[in-house]
C-alpha cells in the first residue's frame, strides 16, 4: 500500500550499493546501458515522436502549450492551497503531500540517470511558433506526468465524484501527451512518470487514512526516507523540495494539534482567505529569497517557510481573526 515508499527505499540503497561495492567505471557503465535503453536512442520511440511532430499545427500548438502549463507544480500547489484553505483539509492535506513526494521522486531518478531531452536528435525539434517550449534539465522521468499523476489520481481519490474522475482521466493522459508534442519527453519518460505519480498518490493515501496512535505518525516516515536518499541525488532542486516537504509536515502536525482551523461556507471569509493567503505566500518568498544567500540550504529553508505558511501560518490566522 505504500509502494513509493519501497520504490524510493530501493532507488536509496541500490544508490548505496552502486556507490560502495562498484568502481566508479562499473557505475557509468550501468547508467549508460539504462540510458541507452529508456532514452531516444530506442528506434520505436523517437519513431512516435516524429510521427507526432508530423501532425503538428498551430491550433494544436497553443493548446498543448495550455494543457502543458497546468502541469506545472505552481498550479497544483495553487490548488492545493484554495482545496485546504476553504473546501476540505484532509483532501488539502493529501494533495499537497502527494505533489511535493511525487516530485521528489521525479528529481531523485532524475539526477541519478541524466539522460538528456529528446529535441534536437534524430530530426526531432521544439517547437517555438505560435508558442516556444524549450525545456532544461533531465528527461527522464516526466516531472509532468509525475505531477499529473500524483495530483489528479490524489483528487479523484479524495472526492470520488464522477465529473472528478472523467476529469482526470483526461488531463492524466493530455498531460503527458503535451510533453510528446514538444519533444520534450519520450513515451518511456511518460509512462515511468504518470505510473510514479500514481504510486504516490496511492501512498500517501494509505499513510494519511492509518487510524490509531500508530498511525499518527506515519508520515513523517516518507520525510526520513527522503531525506536519507537526498545525500545519493543529484539534483539542484532537490533539496528545495525537501523543505517543502519539511514544511507541509511540520505544519500537518501544528495545524491538526494546536490550531484546528474550521472552514465556513461564506464567499466572503473565503474570499478574505483566499487574499490573505495568496498574499503572505507571494510576500514571504521574495523576502527570504532578498534577505538569504543563494545557496541550497537557503532554497530548502525558503522552501520550508512557505511549506509551513501554507499549512500551518495562513490557518493560524484565518483562527485568529475567525475569517
């Protein structure tokens, strides 16, 4: 039931593996037949690739460019905050966790196997009319189909309405075929990214649905085993996405023991919510970003800090001031 966790486990330990019992020659000798093997170089997809960029126009382009963006983990953790803060905490609290872990997991296996973005081999190339998507970075996995996965399946599981489901059946499969369009991603990476997320998601589910004094405390077990597999990533961001998680967590357990916000039904609260939350996330991280060195344990404190506003320093005064 928490088979993310047991992925990330493995990923961990067959990093400390790798790094204790095999020179450093073996080593690259295995990530690059991995790489060989899931990248580009394998005929059949950079043969579906150009067959997509065949089909390719500006109708399509724009829309693609619009599906692609709300993969974007800015607009999931939009959501999140407008799910926690006025319509239910549980579910707000599930997305959250899935979105942040399901991209820890994306940048951990991103780092560890480096295998660069299709565009610009075999023919394939981006495109940048009517609209420009250039990416950087790794290819593999997908982030977005991660996020697609992690975020929508966390959303149907949490609701369990019908409309809900048929949503995000289709932005769980628009999503990644967005990230095929551009040439930004190959089948492998979207399948392994989307199959990811949804691992994540089940996961998460699990450990917040535990009952029981036992379970009070599971989730902080996600929070340790990233934290150890964060010294075997090598990934810019990683540690970024730590704090966020750092954060979230923290204030899971303030918010849920101390402050126990309540939700009204009223636009006006909500919309008073809404400002004021939006607000201090938009104020707090320029100003750690202006006062803190740019260092990463400066982006992983940021991180935390906005981590922590959102779950814990936003509800406190929504309590305070009874918004």
């Amino acid at each position: 039931s928490i088979g993310w966790v047991f992925i990330l486990a493995f990923f961990f330990l067959s990093r400390i593996s790798c790094r204790f019992f095999l020179d450093k020659m073996v080593q690259e000798d295995i990530m690059s037949w991995i790489a060989q093997h899931v990248s580009y170089q394998v005929q059949w997809q950079t043969d579906v690739l150009l067959f997509i960029q065949s089909l390719r126009n500006d109708p399509l382009s724009v829309f693609f460019y619009f599906v692609s963006n709300i993969g974007q983990t800015s607009c999931y953790m939009a959501a999140v905050c407008v799910i926690f803060w006025c319509v239910n905490k549980r579910a707000g609290y599930f997305l959250g966790f899935s979105v942040v872990a399901a991209g820890l997991v994306n940048m951990g296996l991103k780092g560890a196997f480096q295998i660069p973005r299709p565009y610009g081999h075999a023919g394939l190339v981006p495109v940048e009319h009517p609209v420009s998507v250039l990416e950087t970075g790794y290819s593999f996995p997908s982030g977005h189909s991660t996020g697609a996965g992690s975020f929508w399946l966390a959303l149907y599981l949490a609701f369990r309405k019908r409309w809900i489901a048929v949503l995000s059946i289709c932005m769980m499969l628009l999503i990644p075929l967005s990230r095929l369009y551009f040439a930004v991603h190959t089948p492998i990476d979207v399948t392994t990214g989307l199959v990811l997320g949804s691992l994540t998601a089940l996961g998460v589910c699990a450990l917040l649905c535990s009952s029981g004094k036992k379970g009070k405390y599971l989730p902080l077990v996600p929070l340790v085993v990233f934290a150890a597999a964060g010294f075997f990533a090598h990934h810019p961001y990683y540690w970024a996405g730590f704090g966020s998680l750092a954060g979230l967590t923290a204030g899971y357990y303030i918010e849920t023991e101390a402050i126990r916000f309540e939700m009204t039904g009223k636009t006006s609260r909500i919309v008073f919510r809404l400002v004021i939350g939006f607000a201090g996330a938009a104020l707090l991280g320029p100003l750690l970003e202006a006062v803190l060195p740019g260092t990463p344990v400066s982006a992983a404190f940021r991180s935390f800090c906005l981590g922590l506003w959102i779950t814990a320093g936003a509800p406190a005064l929504f309590s305070k001031f009874r918004i």
